[in-house]
C-alpha cells in the first residue's frame, strides 16, 4: 500500500499543475491577442516579475537573518 502513495500523490500534482499551466497559458495568449491592450498586458508582465524578483530577494534576507539568528555556520569552504 504504502508504495503506491507516492505515484498517486506524483501523479496528481501533475495533472493539477499541467492543467493550472495550460488554462495559464491558454488565458495569456488570449490576452495577448488583444492588440489595444497589449502595453497593458507588458506592464502587467512587468509587474510581476519585479514582484518575483523582490520576494525572492526578501526571502533570501530573511532566511539569511534566520540563520544568523539561530547561530548557523553560514560560511563557504
């Protein structure tokens, strides 16, 4: 029993993320077809992405602030 779990598990999750992928990609071509807002779709884009990279960046500190905190050796070899 238990050595099923993990294919059934692996196999919903890609199921449910190619179909999150494909009504995504399906949403953006379709708004992206529409040409008088296609800046607005750019922008958006834009948007996004500095929010990603802003996130990512915020985790990164936070988690490096963490590990100060709790005494980790943080160092290369």
């Amino acid at each position: 029993m238990m050595d099923w779990i993990p294919i059934v598990f692996v196999t919903f999750k890609v199921l449910v993320l190619g179909t999150g992928m494909f009504f995504a990609i399906k949403w953006h071509y379709d708004q992206g077809k529409k040409e008088k807002e296609k800046r607005a779709v750019l922008r958006a884009g834009g948007k996004v992405a500095a929010v990603s990279v802003l996130s990512l960046l915020s985790l990164g500190l936070v988690t490096f602030v963490l590990a100060r905190m709790l005494g980790l050796d943080l160092t290369f070899p």
